[in-house]
C-alpha cells in the first residue's frame, strides 16, 4: 500500500451525499497521494475518522466509499497559475532537470468522504468577544459644545495599512505547497521535503484554529485591554514585542496571517464595547472598529501595543461628540436605506463655495481663496465679440488659458485666485474677476466626505472612507547598483517637508464606484527644514487657503528612502461629486502638504505602512501608501499655516484687512511633537532589502555553486536570519511576483530551493562551503518550532508529532 494522507477539505456540498440545510453538518473531504493506479479503491491507511472527528469535538455520523482517478506517467507538469494557496514563501519555480517524475515523487489522487455533526452550543459557550452587536451597545449622550465650525479647509491624514497583501498578482502554486504546510501526522518514508530544515509555514486553519489559550501576562497586556486567556500565539508577540531579534517561525506567522480574529477573540468586553462607542463616535470612518481590530495586530509586532488602552479609546469618542453630539450614522443592511442616508449627510452638511453666502468679511475672504479646479465650477472669462455678443473661454483644470499674443504665438495664461491680468481696450493693464458656478458649488468636509462615502457607495460590499494614496516612485531603478529598495535606510529625515501640486500634472482615472470621481496630480517638493528659513514656505502657500493636509508617516517606513532621494510623488484622490439637487460637489484636490516624520502612535493610530507596488528589473521603485483621517479631532485641527496681514490682495485693489498665509510652526517643535525622543528620526531599511542583503551577505561568505545548476540556497539557511518582523513585514508588504521571482534568482542569480528528505545537504552554513566569515552565530532560529508548545498534549499524532 503506498497511500499517503494528505489533507481535509471542508466540503459543504459533495457528489454522492445528500446536502443539508443543518449548519451543524459537515461534509468532508479527505485527499490521499497514491503511488500507482493499483492503489486507488484501496483502504486508507494513517487516517482514523472518529479521531478527526474527536479532535474536532464533532460527532462521526457517516463515512463514504474511497474514490479517485488517475494521473498518467512522465515529468509532472509545473502548476497552473491559481492564488496563492498560503501566506508563506512560495514554492520554488518549475525546473524541467529536476521536476519529479510520476515514478519517483508524483502522486494520484484518490478521495474519502467523512460527515460529521457539531454539538449544540450553550449560551454560557459563546465568548463574550462575538456577542452580536457589540459595535453599535447605546451609549450615554454626553453634553458637549456646538459643532464646530468646519469651514476651515484643513484635514490630517494618517497611514493605513490595509487588510491583506500589497495587492494580488496571481502566484504560482503547487500541491507541494500544500504538502508541506500540512502538519497532520505522516509517515515519515513518504515526505518529499525535510520537515526538520524547511520553514513550517501553515494556512491550515484546521491547525491554527486549534492552538490554546494561555494565562495572559502583564508583559502583555500592561493596559488590561485584553481577556485573561488568550490566544498562545498573541501571548509569545506580546511578551517577546520589545525584542527586535525574536526568530521567524511557521506556524506563528500562520496563524498572525490567516486568523482575522486573532484580536478580536482576545479582547474584553470593556474594550470591545469601546471600539463600538468609537465606530458611533469618531471623525475618520464609519468602519474604525473594524480598522482599529487591523491596527492593534500590527501594534503587537511593532512593540507599541501598550500605547493603546482606555484613554487612547476614549479620547477618540470625546473628541468626536463636540463634531457628532448624536453619532455618526449607522450601516444598514438595506443597501437603499444606506444611500438615502448618505445623500440626507451630504445635503445637510455641505459648505458653500460662494463667498456671498457668508456674513463675516475673513470668512469670505477664505473661502474665495479655496483652490477649486476650474473645470468642476465652470470657471470662464468673458469675451466681447466684435458684434457685442458676450461669450467666454473656459480654463483648464491647470489654472490656464491660451492666449494669442502679438506676433500670433499661442501661449498659456493662468489666473490666480480666480482673478485674471487683461490689457484693456485703453492699453492698461487691469485685473478683472472670472465667472464660475461657485454660485452652486459646496464642499464636504473630510470627516463628513468620509460618511457619504460609506453610505452612499452603490457597492456597499466595499468598505469606503475618505482616503488618499500616496505613490513614490524612485529615480534610481530596480537591480541597479544604487537601488534604493536595497541601499536606502538609516537616513536622516527633515521634521518637515513641504510638498506643492504641479496642476499640470492633474488627471482624471477610473473612479472605484459612480457616486464618486478619481484624480492623480503630482507634487514637488517645495521646501524642507534643511532650508535656513521659511521664505520658500511662505511663497507656497501665502496664495490659497486651501485645501491642504498634514501626513504623518512612521519614520521607519521605507517610503522615506524614495521621498529623501527626490523621487516623485503621486496623490490620487476619490471625492465625492454627484449633483445632488442640482448643486455641485468640489473635487478637494489638495493645493500643498506637508509631511512629518513620526514614531508616536497618535499619529500613526493605524500602525500604517507602505507597499511595495512595483519592483520590476530596470524599472523605477514604486511604494504606495494609503492614508485615511487621523481618529483625533484635535490632531486634524493643527494645521500648519496661519494668516498674516498684507494689503496685497489677488485682485490687486489694496485692502487694509487682507492677509496672506504663513508658517504657523518653528524650528525644532515637529521634532518636539512627533518624535517620542524628542530627536531626529531615521528611514528604515525595506524588509525586501533585508533579505536581498542577507541572500547577499551568504554568497559573500560562502560558495553557492552547485555545478551546472549555477548558485543555489536553500531557503530555510535565509529565512533562519531574519526575525519574525522582517518576516511579516516582508511578506505583507512585499507582491507575491516579487517574492517568486526572488526565489526563481531572478534579480541575482541565486535560487532559492527546499531541502528534500532524500538531500544529503540540507544547509549551505557550512565550514565545507565558507569562504569567509561564519555567519551562524547570526542565527535567529537554529530548530523549527515544537508544535506541542501551542497545542493541548491530547492532540499529539493528529496535529503534530511531537
């Protein structure tokens, strides 16, 4: 008999058994690897029902007949394109030389069906974390002052790094993969790949959904924010979050990946019930509790979990009921409602672009300096035909017009502030005031753009808030030898850096949904605290009130590499705009921003972090970056410019009460507030130039070559180096093309390959292959995990052997 467990698959509905509409029935199905066609209707060996069944605390109510079909004889064939199967390495690329042949290493699949009934749960059963509902608990109105006065066009942003990978290329996989990331027992004559010298990285949730509870400890948990159980693998991040050397291993980087309620599941009621107050009360987004859920797991790793507590929560909603004294709207499951209320939230909170519409002299004077592209208010010069017609010319959307001048060239002409510079039919010069449809026009406030979004989107499967993207793209490119992904790091970083639009530049993309309008501009950098004073500050912003916008990025990102190198950046924002009543919804196309630097977690409130978007060979380094509303009312009303007295006016009459922008800030105080030292902070090195480095460092100590196959390594002798950080890191934020093509060698000629059980040498660390220094001293991990360190002994040779 030479069939070999495989796996089980949750199979709801399967040929050959009746479905149900019991959500306590489970079908099952379990693979078995045979070795010839002989093999298949035979009975299974090394797999025991009523165990599974047992450990899964189910009933056994049914088994079926063993089925199968064949796979015929040669070179097993390299696997289709399919999603990545797990989130741990990928396999290595197909080789024709050395690909298994059916004789050896291929395998023919034959199936068994088992069903199995789950207990009914009692109510004392169900874990306080998944009691319906949590989220929208009532909570006691407090009172609080007015709304406030949300005509200033400010608005500050922090980074948000998104559930799930940088993006979702198609990988390629294999059943070896799967294989592998099994840890159901298996005789040990019939592994391909060695288990004591390969990375046990797993996605299998029958696994990870079984790792126990622990005693939680005040190491872990210094605010009291979670149970007094948790999960053991939140338990060993928590308690080990301060050392930066922890070793990567398997299955607890599966588990951090594939259990969305790793948190959630650890969190007390008290805290729970706090998030659900903040999802009710806060100025960023009708889903922070959910992102909040998203933040503190990555906290865990980033060594500032203790920052979060029931001051952090609570300031939040207090801020946030002198904005929403009622809350914000709920989310209902009636997709029509949720339109309906959105559109009621734009109508009874847009601000008008009309300076008319304002009594007081300064406000007026504000919100006739608010940048709006000419193209969404229609704005026009009037022109006088010879026959006395009044028509007009329409500007674009980068503040120009084309004029004729005297010799007949054509040349573009831009207004400033919506008043334009004309020579009149006397020859003098004079400055007149544009016609638009400002009469019409309004604009939402950011926190308030972030409710409609979320409400009035057509496709309410989508979380929206507001957000903008933030897109750097390198000078240097990928492979080069001044590539910054694998040279940037440890550079000083300006506490401030200012950023103005290039309105050439703008352009409208593919919006996400109908309600909704897309635009990319780019930016220049204006001016960074490395100047000796604020002159070129001030020359930016003195014209317009806005809009403008603070960033807050953590000084590790490496997104700061491509930024200090004077790589260009892209904004692309998503607004609201359709004409509800007839009226107009501005494009918030921000004028200028500035960017600071930080390591303080009220800033960086969602532990934000860029991705690596593009990393082609020969081609620009391209990092994303999205960022949604700071939760903090009082963070978003800082601002960074202030008015000054000037008779100067864009209309060129003297006004004895106008007044320009101007920095509000001074030297050393963002350092002073955004950097928990109080000192200078410094880019990070980029989690894929961690490892290209360390692929790097081995070949420089010792000898890759492996005769005609050029130079491999085996992949556990990189992966053992790296901590489990570098490690998420990488694969969080890394495209999955990326990391294949790392391990097919293609940016340096070094492939990355497992170690098979048949392999006499299973590591390349070794004083026959070193030239130079020993590096496995610099070891993070010397022996793969003990899985029983996670599991209840009783589950012993049925999730792991030992």
């Amino acid at each position: 008999m030479f069939c070999r467990f495989d796996s089980v698959v949750l199979d709801k509905v399967i040929q050959g058994v009746d479905p149900t509409d019991d959500p306590t029935i489970y079908f099952w199905k379990v693979v078995y690897r045979c070795k010839t066609d002989s093999d298949i209707g035979a009975s299974p060996e090394n797999f025991d029902p009523q165990a599974y069944a047992d450990s899964l605390g189910h009933e056994l109510i049914n088994e079926s007949s063993v089925t199968g079909d064949g796979n015929c004889g040669g070179k097993v064939p390299p696997p289709p394109p399919k999603p990545w199967p797990g989130y741990g390495p990928p396999e290595p690329p197909y080789d024709e030389e050395t690909a298994p042949t059916k004789c050896e290493d291929a395998w023919i699949c034959q199936y068994y069906y088992i069903t199995t009934k789950e207990p009914p749960i009692s109510q004392s059963q169900v874990p306080t974390s998944q009691v319906p509902g949590y989220s929208n608990m009532p909570v006691d109105i407090v009172e609080k002052p007015s709304k406030v006065d949300k005509t200033n066009p400010y608005g500050e942003l922090a980074p948000y790094r998104a559930p799930g990978f940088a993006n979702e290329p198609i990988t390629p996989g294999s059943i070896l993969d799967e294989q592998q990331n099994s840890l159901n027992y298996l005789k040990p004559e019939y592994e391909i790949y060695d288990e004591e010298n390969n990375i046990l990285f797993t996605s299998n949730r029958n696994l990870t959904s079984s790792i126990k509870n622990s005693p939680k400890s005040s190491l872990a948990d210094p605010n009291n924010i979670l149970k007094d159980d948790i999960n053991s693998v939140l338990k060993e991040i928590l308690e080990n979050q301060e050392d930066e050397n922890i070793p990567y291993n398997g299955l607890t980087s599966g588990k951090f990946f594939t259990d969305p309620n790793l948190i959630e599941d650890s969190l007390s009621l008290e805290t729970l019930k706090l998030l659900g107050e903040s999802s009710t009360y806060n100025v960023a987004s009708l889903n922070l509790s959910s992102i909040f859920l998203d933040s503190l797991k990555y906290a865990s790793i980033n060594g500032v979990f203790s920052d979060y507590g029931k001051t952090f929560f609570s300031k939040i909603i207090e801020e946030a009921k002198g904005v929403y004294p009622e809350g914000l709207p709920t989310i209902s499951q009636d997709v029509g409602q949720n339109i309906v209320t959105g559109y009621e939230h734009a109508i009874k909170n847009k601000y008008s672009l009309d300076p008319k519409n304002y009594i007081d002299g300064d406000s007026q004077k504000i919100i006739q300096r608010y940048r709006v592209l000419p193209e969404d208010i229609d704005l026009t010069i009037p022109v006088q035909l010879q026959d006395g017609t009044i028509t007009g010319v329409r500007f674009a959307n980068d503040d120009s017009i084309n004029v004729i001048d005297v010799d007949g060239n054509s040349n573009p002409a831009k207004h400033e502030n919506e008043f334009f510079k004309i020579i009149n039919s006397t020859g003098q010069e004079e400055v007149i005031s544009l016609l638009s449809n400002r009469d019409k026009a309004y604009f939402l406030h950011y926190s308030d753009e972030s409710v409609v979004q979320a409400l009035a989107s057509p496709d309410q499967n989508t979380k929206l808030e507001y957000r903008i993207d933030l897109i750097a793209s390198s000078s240097t490119l990928a492979g080069a030898n001044d590539d910054i992904e694998t040279v940037g790091g440890n550079q000083t970083i300006p506490e401030a850096l200012l950023f103005s639009s290039v309105r050439e530049s703008i352009k409208e993309v593919e919006p996400p949904n109908s309600a909704v309008r897309s635009t990319e501009v780019d930016y220049n950098l204006a001016w960074s605290t490395n100047e000796p004073n604020f002159n070129k500050f001030n020359s930016t912003v003195k014209e317009y009130s806005g809009p403008r916008m603070s960033f807050y990025l953590p000084s590790n990102d490496p997104i700061w590499n491509i930024i200090l190198e004077g790589g260009t950046l892209k904004l692309k924002f998503t607004d609201f705009s359709l004409p509800l009543e007839d009226n107009i919804y501005v494009r918030k196309i921000l004028t200028d921003f500035i960017i600071y630097p930080t390591d303080v977690t009220e800033y960086n409130a969602y532990q934000g972090f860029s991705n690596l978007s593009n990393y082609t060979k020969d081609e620009p380094v391209e990092r994303s970056l999205t960022l949604i509303l700071n939760p903090y009312q009082s963070i978003q009303e800082e601002g960074y410019t202030q008015t000054s007295p000037t008779r100067n006016t864009p209309s060129g009459k003297v006004d004895v009460f106008g007044f320009q922008y101007i920095n509000n800030f001074k030297y050393g105080e963002p350092t002073e507030k955004h950097s928990k030292k109080s000192e200078d902070l410094n880019s990070g090195e980029s989690s894929l130039g961690t490892l290209f480095n360390t692929i790097s460092e081995i070949d420089s100590n010792y000898d890759l070559t492996n005769a005609s196959k050029g130079k491999l390594l085996p992949e556990n002798d990189v992966l053992s180096l790296l901590t489990f950080k570098q490690y998420i890191n990488l694969i969080k934020s890394t495209p999955k093309t990326v990391i294949y093509n790392t391990y097919k060698g293609t940016f340096n000629n070094i492939k990355l390959i497992k170690v098979r059980s048949s392999d006499t040498e299973k590591t390349f660390l070794t004083e026959k292959r070193r030239t130079g220094v020993d590096l496995t001293a610099l070891k993070k991990r010397t022996s793969v995990l003990k899985n029983s360190n996670y599991f209840d002994p009783k589950y012993k040779g049925i999730l792991f052997r030992r």
